[in-house]
C-alpha cells in the first residue's frame, strides 16, 4: 500500500513538473474596446487556501462583453477575462485538504458572499476581475469555490453551468420562490441566464413562456419545453400571451428598458417579478398604481450565495439537466465567441475550449 502511494506522489510530481514547463496561455484585456490578447504570463502559484486548476473548459458571459466595452464598475487592466471554468486540481496550497489533488471540478465564480443570505456582503467578488479569470490555460481560486464536475455532464457542459446557473436558480427559486403549476414568463431567451431559467422553472412543474425578436430563438425555446413564445416587438404580445393563458405569476427579466411596463401589465394579482438584468437600459414608464393595486413584488437579483450554488447543483443532478450550448471555438477565438455575445445571436452558451 505504501509503494502505491509513493508512486502516485511520484506520477502527480511528474506530471506538475511537466506543467511548470509548459508555457501557459490566457487572454488578456489590456484596453477597453480593444481585442483581447493571447499571451503567456507566469504558470500561477497558489496561496494558503488556494489550488490551481488547469482549465479543460471556459464559458462566456455578458459581463465579459460588458468589461471589455468599459460598461462595467471597478474594471482595473490588464485582467484575464472568464468566470466560468470546469478542469482538474493539479496544485493545493497549504491548508487545502488532500481529496482535492486531481479532482474533476466545476468553479463557483462568486467568493467571499459573506453570512447574510438575502444578499451579497461588502468584499463579494466574481472570477475574471480583480482576480484573475478562466480564459486561460490555469487559474488560481479558493479550494472552497470548487465542486465535483456533475457525473452526467462533458467538459463543455460544465463549464457552462456556474455563473448563468446560480444567477438563473436564485432569480427561479431563492427571490422567485416559483411554485408547480403557475404561469412563469422569461423575457429575452436566448442567453444563458433565460436559457437555465426556462430550464429551472420547467424542471418546477410551472407552465413557461418566453419572449424574443428572434422566431429561431422562439422555436428553439417551445422545443426545450417552453408552452409558448411571443415577439416582444408586437404591440399585442402581452395581450394575446394574457388572454390566451391567463396573468403571469412570475416574470424572470434581464432586459428592463422600454417595454417593462408591459410586464407590470401582464403579471397576476400578487405576482412576483424578478430583475437579474438591464440589458436594454433603464425601466422608461410603468404605472405605479398597478404596482401597488396589485400587490406585485419587484425583487432584484444577482449571481447567487454559496447554498444557491449548492443548490442548483443538486436541482441540476436530479433532474439530469444538461446546459444549451451554442457554439464551442478554441482560446485563441475567444474574440470571436464576444463578437457574438456581444451580438446577442447565441442561443445558449458559448464556450472556449481549452484543454
């Protein structure tokens, strides 16, 4: 047994050996509205507390697009973009415990969430800035952000869950508090976050809708489970959607703008309508008495604590959900991959593959 565990220790300092080695690739936005730059930094070490986990897989996210075009608080260059990451432990800090060297993980994007459950504390941050992110060969995080890799879920897959899945499951269950049987609308499906919430609320028992400009996006949305979806560029939509399946108990939005008033409109008596997004600006003109009138509750939402990632992981291996992926390009096209999020044509995720 001893000259099992010796050649193991020996195979694993082999195979860090060779990583040091090996000339580390990542993605690095060093000006705004500029290309990001593959470049060769420094193999990271970790801290106490810390692990290094090569990246098979990285995954996209608005809040990259938004970093890069300088619509983002706090950005501080040059960074390594990514929140999103699945790969293998290859390096622990002191302090880490053992079970985590070669362990196949998934990465929870949000740290220091601190103790209060309704919201995120004072030093909350999320991978790909301050801290280093995931479009690159290797990253340091904290060995308590890590999670097995789903059995069920690929490389791809996985990458794709954290940051639009926990954002998606709190906007679903922890704020929207969905229940089986209600009407639950997700406006503007096509992203990543719409795409799990149509996912989660389906998975409730609760009868989805969707809206898009897009009729791809639409059909696509009806083929994933959703009951019905509605051009939110009609004028009527919201009537036809009302009249054809009654008031909305629950809107999911990451849109805001112009036409958010038609969801005051649209909800039910006591309905719930939970804001993760304001991709199209600012709420304009909504009637504040049927706001009140109706007893609706407009909640605010965003990424998710620690037990809301827990938790929708648990929700994801129950069901045996799998992430909508759209397209997977290698690092070296990661530019590529935010022209389209920032064109807003994907439906699903968009993914880097890296290892």
């Amino acid at each position: 047994m001893c000259g099992y565990f010796a050649r193991e220790e020996q195979l694993l300092h082999t195979d860090q050996t060779q990583r040091a080695n090996e000339i580390m690739k990542a993605l690095v936005l060093r000006e705004l509205k500029t290309p990001l730059k593959l470049e060769e930094p420094s193999a990271p070490t970790p801290g106490p507390g810390e692990v290094v986990v090569r990246l098979m897989a990285a995954a996209l996210n608005r809040r990259d697009y938004w970093i890069t075009q300088g619509m983002y608080p706090g950005i501080g260059l040059p960074v390594i973009l990514g929140s999103d990451g699945a790969g293998i432990v290859t390096t622990i800090g002191a302090g880490v415990p053992p079970h985590w060297s070669n362990q196949e993980v998934i990465i929870n994007p949000g740290f220091q969430w601190g103790e209060d459950q309704r919201m995120q504390g004072p030093d909350f941050q999320i991978l790909g800035m301050p801290r280093a992110g995931t479009f690159a060969d290797e990253v340091v995080v904290p060995a308590e952000s890590l999670h097995a890799r789903p059995a069920h879920l690929d490389w791809h897959e996985a990458a794709a869950l954290p940051l639009s899945g926990v954002t998606a499951y709190r906007a679903v269950f922890t704020q929207g508090q969905v229940k089986r049987g209600e009407n639950v609308l997700v406006s503007g499906i096509g992203g990543g976050v719409a795409t799990y919430a149509l996912q989660f609320a389906k998975a409730a028992g609760a009868n989805v809708f969707v809206t898009s400009s897009s009729q791809d996006k639409l059909k696509r949305a009806t083929e994933l489970g959703a009951i019905a979806g509605y051009d939110y560029r009609s004028e009527g939509w919201a009537k036809q959607l009302r009249s054809e399946h009654g008031a909305v108990d629950l809107i999911i939005d990451g849109a805001g703008g112009p036409g958010y008033g038609r969801l005051v409109d649209l909800a039910a008596q006591g309905g719930r309508i939970v804001n993760y997004g304001a991709t199209a600006g600012p709420a304009e003109k909504f009637d504040l008495l049927k706001v009140f009138w109706k007893q609706l509750r407009i909640i605010g939402t965003t990424m998710g604590s620690p037990t809301d990632f827990q938790q929708m992981l648990e929700l994801f291996n129950e069901h045996q959900l799998r992430p909508v992926i759209d397209e997977v390009l290698p690092l070296a096209r990661g530019n590529d991959a935010l022209q389209r999020m920032g064109d807003s044509t994907q439906f699903g995720n968009l993914v880097l593959e890296i290892g």
